[in-house]
C-alpha cells in the first residue's frame, strides 16, 4: 500500500475547498506626466480587487475618461479674458 498524501496524483487531481479571489496582475503603470490621464490609469488598480466580471465597468470607465482626455486636445482654445480686445 502506498501513503496517498505523499502521492503527486492524488494532489493534482484534488479540489480546492474554495474558489481562489481576486490576485493583482502587478502590471506596473508608468506615469505620463498629465494629471488627468494617470488619474485614469490609477483607476485600474480598482480592477485588481474584483472577481473578472467586475473589470468591464472599470476599463469602460478608464476608457471614457481617456476618450475625454483625448477629445479636449483637439478642442481650440479658449480665449483668456483680455484676449477678446479690439
């Protein structure tokens, strides 16, 4: 007879008493130098705390944000109170 703790089949073919949680990807996020979109990038953390069906509202709402980052570049100026002058 043989010990079946000590069996590596025995192991592998074992179920986990419980579904694992959520783990961080540790991808690192490296700063771009504007305000608003490391705010957004920030926001990604918050998908490494939820279970996978959770990290859809989160990258849509990164990718809004970003979008509106993107949108007021192309925007023109506004003109500065002593800029209208006749």
């Amino acid at each position: 007879m043989t010990d079946e703790a000590a069996d590596p089949r025995v192991d592998a073919c074992a179920e986990p008493a419980e579904p694992a949680g959520p783990v961080a990807l540790g991808v690192v996020r490296t700063p771009t130098g504007h305000a608003g979109v490391d705010a957004h990038l920030a926001r990604l953390a918050d998908a490494d705390h939820l279970a996978a069906d959770g990290h859809v509202e989160v990258y849509e709402d990164v990718h809004r944000g970003l979008r509106e980052a993107l949108t007021a570049l192309d925007a023109p100026p506004v003109p500065g109170p002593y800029e209208n002058r006749s």
